[in-house]
C-alpha cells in the first residue's frame, strides 16, 4: 500500500476537503482526488462522501482512520532509523506529558545524552491518552504521565507522589470566591472536575494557562495565585516567594513511568528510566 495514499487520506480527514488537502499537501487536487480513488479501490470501500462544501469521512474511513495514522507514523520511524548518521546505534522516543515537559524535557535530554551519546532521542509532548496510544502502536518506547490507564503489555512504575497545591505571592488564606489574580491552571479533565466540585461555587477564573511553568512566572512577575504541584515549588516556598494559601484543598498529582512489558532494547530502557530519576531526585 502506497504510503503517499495514506499520508493524503489522513490530510483530507484533517482538512475535512480535496482542496485544503491538496493546498497542505503542495499538489494539484485531483492528484489527491487521483490517491483517495487509488485507495477506495485497493480496499473496495468508500472512504469518502462528496459534498459540495468538502466530505464526510463513511464508517470504513473512520476505522481505517488510527491504522493509517499508525502505518504513516511507523513509516516516519522506519526512515528515522535508516537514515541514521554514522556513529548513532539506534532511536528513542520519550513522551512526556505537556504538563511536565517545562520540567523533564530538558534536564532529561542532558542526562541521557551523557548516559548514551550513541542514541539519538525523541521527545513527544502531548496528553496521557495520544501518547499512550503512540506507545502501544511501538511509535515511542517510554512515557511519563499523569493517571496513565492499565494496558495489556504494559509496564506501569510510580515515580512521583505528589500534590497540587494551591499558592500566592503573599500570605492569606482561602476566600468563598476566585481573587482577580487567581489563575486556573490547565490539567485535564480529571483535574478540572475535581477542582469544580471543590469550589462549587466559584466564578469561571479570569485567566486559564496551559503551561503551569508559565504560570508560575506570572505570578512571579505579577503577583497572583494558582495550583502547582509541590514537588517543583519547593525552593519558591523555601525562599518566601509563595505561600500555601491556608486552609485550600490539595489534590493529588502522582507521576508514573509507563514502558511496553517487552521493549525492543532493554537496556536503553534501564538507562533513561535512571536519567529520569535522577531528573527528579528520585533514588531507588
């Protein structure tokens, strides 16, 4: 099957239009119109139903949907590994949820770089359900997650326990409704239903940051209150830049190492599981 077929059924999925897809692709529209009836043929089912303001994807597209993305994205990994350049042995990928990359990524890149220099690495920035999905599909070989969910061949290690906890430029104590410098700190849908049924009454926040890095420095540079996990405000809190508002519900915010039960090289496993540790200050 022609990788180039899949590659332009996934762009016109995206898209949701032969044109966009043609314009994103950087090829004339019937060259996609040319691919997607290559490929109807190839699998004898409609992708596809034409309308006059784009299409619509039928039930067989839909399920040929996640097992294109996987074939492209194990085709991207493939090319990786053979284009390899001389002196590096082999590929890994680490997912990260976005959440944590402001604070693993980079300490981690170092670690590992000095643990392998031979490997070249991948780090993925996304959420805990595409991630893991990516590795359960082989596209990456290690994450670190929030809640992960349990999975056949999967290995879940806790790493972190933790908590979010609710901090301020200066000292006071939890008030019935949201101060203007309060910000809500993105973390997914448990978090927010948590959070909802612990301030049932509160006003929607002001301001909404994805990035609990960025928030941080806001409020650093602002003043301002938001939730952030404990483990990394430690020395802010030490140093009397943050104070833990009194008498606010804490929330748990537990960290875990999710890897396959049979990895592919077991030993570049051990030594970025060992990078990650020493990443947090975890010893074993």
């Amino acid at each position: 099957m022609n990788i180039d077929h899949l590659h332009t059924f996934l762009e016109v999925v995206a898209s949701g239009s032969f044109h966009r897809a043609a314009d994103n692709l950087n090829v004339t529209q019937s060259t996609v119109s040319a691919r997607i009836r290559a490929l109807e043929e190839r699998l004898d089912r409609r992708l596809f139903v034409r309308h006059k303001n784009g299409v619509e994807i039928t039930g067989a597209g839909r399920r040929l949907r996640r097992h294109a993305d996987t074939v492209v994205r194990a085709w991207e990994l493939g090319r990786q590994l053979v284009a390899l350049p001389e002196g590096l042995r082999s590929v890994f990928g680490f997912g990260v949820h976005a959440n944590l990359a402001d604070w693993v990524a980079n300490p981690w890149l170092d670690a590992m770089r000095r643990a392998a220099p031979d490997v070249a690495l991948n780090v993925d920035i996304d959420y805990t359900e595409p991630l893991t999905r990516k590795l359960e599909d082989g596209l990456l070989d290690m994450l670190l997650v929030f809640g992960p969910r349990t999975g056949a061949g999967l290995v879940i290690d806790p790493l972190i326990e933790d908590e979010l906890v609710l901090v301020s430029t200066y000292p006071r104590e939890i008030s019935s409704g949201w101060l203007d410098d309060y910000i809500f700190v993105e973390r997914g849908f448990e978090f927010s239903a948590a959070h909802a049924e612990a301030f049932p009454d509160a006003d929607t926040p002001a301001l909404a940051i994805d990035s609990p890095a960025i928030a941080l420095a806001h409020i650093l540079a602002h003043d301002g209150s938001c939730y952030l996990s404990r483990s990394t405000i430690a020395e802010q809190i030490a140093g009397g830049l943050l104070f833990e508002v009194e008498g606010a519900p804490r929330f748990r915010l537990d960290t875990f190492i999710v890897r396959p039960q049979e990895p592919l090289n077991e030993e570049l496993i051990e030594s970025a599981m060992a990078a990650l540790r020493s990443t947090v200050g975890v010893t074993v």
